[in-house]
C-alpha cells in the first residue's frame, strides 16, 4: 500500500517539491532509538535498528523522529 508522507525538512536529500517525502521507505522511530543511533540510516541499517529495537512506543509526537534524514 503506497502512502504520502508529508515533510517541511527542506533540506533533506529526500525532500520533494510541494513538501513531499521522496524516499521509498523511511525509518521513523522514537528519540531513545536517536540517541542509541545517532547518525542516519539507509535502508540496511534502518532494518538492523527496527531489528535490533523491536517496537518502540511513545508517549508523544515529540518522541519521534525521521532517521531517513539525511543533510543535502
Ligand atoms: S527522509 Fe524524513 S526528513 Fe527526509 S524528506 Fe523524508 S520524511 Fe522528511
């Protein structure tokens, strides 16, 4: 099932034009996983982090993050 994911990060590799996310796949997981990995993740590491996390509940939405991020 293909899905939008709607992104401001501008600055990403992955932005698109009108605030789209261009990746195929993204990693979002909660900051306890960001400070255990804190740099960015392509696709094998995103699953050896969704591996090796298992599943990872927050409280809010300011628990989670993109770890597809990656700087232009
Ligand atoms: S990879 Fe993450 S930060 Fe980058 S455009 Fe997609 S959703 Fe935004």
């Amino acid at each position: 099932m293909a899905i939008s994911v709607r992104c401001t990060v501008d600055n990403c590799y992955f932005w698109a034009r009108d605030n789209y996310c261009g990746a195929d796949t993204i990693l979002v997981t909660t900051t306890e996983a960001v400070r255990r990995y804190p740099s960015g993740v392509d696709a094998p590491q995103a699953n050896m982090i969704v591996n090796d996390m298992g599943q990872t509940p927050a409280d809010r939405s300011t628990d989670t993050a993109c770890k597809t991020f990656r700087r232009r």
